[in-house]
C-alpha cells in the first residue's frame, strides 16, 4: 500500500517537496530512510510518500523498459530514496519515468555514479567519483532528547551471531553480571535483538540480579527502544550491534561496548574501532576504568547534517554537479 504524509499535516501545496521513500520491507533500512526525511521535514515542507517495493527484482525489469507502475497516480519526484539493495532497480526506473534526484543510502554494489547522491558509511572507505556525503555510522530515525534525564535506570542492548564478530555468550553474560552486581543502586533494563540466541535469555535468567530487569524483543513494540533511550542517560551495546550503536549515539546517552573478538579487520569492526578512538564510546573492563570516558556526546545527529548537506546540494543552480562531504 502506498501511503502519503506531510509535514505538520499541512495541505498538498505547490512549494512542497516531494519525496519518493521506497521500502523494501526491512525495519533497519527503512528506519534509516525515515530518519532522513523526519529530519528534512523539520526544516522545510516536504510531502513524504512511502511505496512499498518489496525485495524482487521487478525494478530492473522496469528500468529497461523506462517505466514504473507504481509512481503513475502519484505526484512527480523531487527527491527519490531508497535503503537496501532491493530499492536500487526501483530507484532507477523511477527516476527514467517521472525524473528526480536519486538518494542511495549506503554504498551501492553497481557504479554509485548511477545515482545522484548517495551516503555512504565511512567505514566502507569510498574512494570513487559519484556525488556523496561521508556518514559516521547508519543513519537512524532516533530523535535526540533534549529533556533532562533524571532516571537512574541503564540500559543493555544485545546482539548475536554476526559476520564480524564472534559471539562469546559467556563472555557476553560474564560482563553484563559483573557490571550490574557492581552497581546495585542502579536499575539495569535488559533488551535482546532478532540475533540474541534463546539460550542467553535463559543463562540471564538464571543468574538473578534484582536489579536487572529482561525485556526480550519479542515484549517490545517498534518504538520501545526509541522510547526508553528517550530517559535513561547510559547505554550499554554489545560490539557487533552497530545499529544499535549509533542509536544510542544519537539519542545523546553515553555509550559503553560490551567486548566481543571481531573476526579480522572489517568495515564494521574498523567503525568501531574509530568510534573508540574519538572517545565516542568505550569498552567495558572490569577495573571501571571506563567511568572516566563515559559521556554523552553532544550534536551526534547524522540524519540533521546529511539532511542539510542533501538540501542544500540540490537547491543550488544546476550547474553544480558533483557534491563530495568527507568527515574530517
């Protein structure tokens, strides 16, 4: 179903832009997606239609035949995005049919220069010559709080088997029980992902800390994790949970990693390991020497500076073609 939204419910209106999200069905890219138009939606109006293009390869069908029936009853493009592989044909043959700007959000498997801009991690070191703006990490859909956080509650997050890391469970619930016990005057909310194996819920439980509380993800709702980041003041991730990560990044909390071995010298453990030495986060040991480092970090807000950067890029005069933002 394709659905439309505009920003503070304003009526249809000529100066709108119109953004094209396509979604492949996948919560972690759409989220992604999403957060970038919030963010564009608190600065300009923006009409937001979402269209579902589910995760076949239909798109480069259409693309070879310069057509796209989903975008026939819509409003033409401004700006067309997409997360996810599977929105790349789709994208394309969007753009052939109705024009637009085209907004890959990762780095594309095909040539990047295919698409008008895309963002693209900086762990995955591009060094080509499309347009593109360097991003710390994912973009997310986390809004910054800027409430006071007076909650003395802290919350774990914890992945599972990855391509990047080993998954030591019981070095992962060796840790967790070690920082809660040590700190019993602080009320710890245990959360799980769609990885976490069922045998770590159960060895948590066994172990019986009556200051930690195990929520698993099949209890929460799409916006438990946004919604609890939103007023505790510390999060604590599990390595491989990079997604996770940058959320807790964003939602300005100070973030500490639960240590696992990363398998070789990935992008993803190279992203990490960055994040750690601009004292972003830090390990977890068991001296707290990590105390000394933990603190939020102010401004960490990926989907508000690539929005800016996007808007700012396809505002300009047409002569301008080639847009290259690197972090420093």
């Amino acid at each position: 179903m394709i659905s439309q939204n505009r920003s503070n419910n304003s009526p249809a209106s000529s100066n709108a832009l119109v953004v094209w999200r396509l979604l492949d069905g996948k919560p972690g890219h759409e989220h992604q997606s999403l957060g970038l138009v919030n963010a564009m939606q608190q600065r300009m109006l923006v009409q937001v239609v979402d269209v579902p293009v589910g995760r076949g390869g239909a798109g480069w069908l259409y693309l070879a035949a310069g057509v796209w029936p989903a975008g026939k009853h819509l409003s033409k493009p401004d700006m067309i995005i997409g997360a996810g592989h599977a929105t790349h044909g789709h994208m394309l043959a969007a753009k052939r049919a109705y024009g637009g700007q085209t907004v890959c959000m990762m780095q594309p498997s095909l040539p990047a220069e295919m698409f008008d801009v895309c963002l693209i991690p900086e762990h995955d070191q591009y060094r080509g010559f499309s347009s593109f703006i360097e991003t710390r990490g994912v973009i997310n859909h986390i809004q910054p709080s800027t409430a006071a956080k007076e909650s003395s509650d802290v919350l774990i997050m914890i992945g599972g088997p990855s391509k990047h890391f080993h998954w030591d469970e019981l070095g992962v619930v060796a840790q967790v029980y070690d920082l809660v016990r040590k700190h019993t005057e602080v009320n710890y909310i245990l959360t799980t992902s769609r990885r976490t194996p069922a045998s770590f819920v159960s060895a948590m439980q066994r172990v019986r800390l009556t200051n930690l509380t195990i929520i698993p993800i099949a209890d929460t709702d799409k916006d438990w994790v946004q919604t609890t980041l939103s007023r505790v003041s510390t999060a604590w991730v599990t390595e491989d949970s990079v997604s996770m990560v940058y959320e807790a990044l964003t939602a300005q909390v100070a973030v500490g990693l639960i240590n696992l071995s990363a398998k070789g010298k990935s992008r993803v453990s190279r992203g990490m390991e960055k994040l750690i030495d601009r004292q972003l986060v830090t390990r977890y040991d068991p001296y707290g020497l990590y105390r000394q480092y933990m603190r939020p970090v102010i401004g960490f807000n990926e989907a508000s500076r690539c929005s800016d950067a996007l808007l700012a890029y396809f505002h300009r005069p047409s002569t301008r073609r080639r847009l290259v933002s690197r972090l420093t």
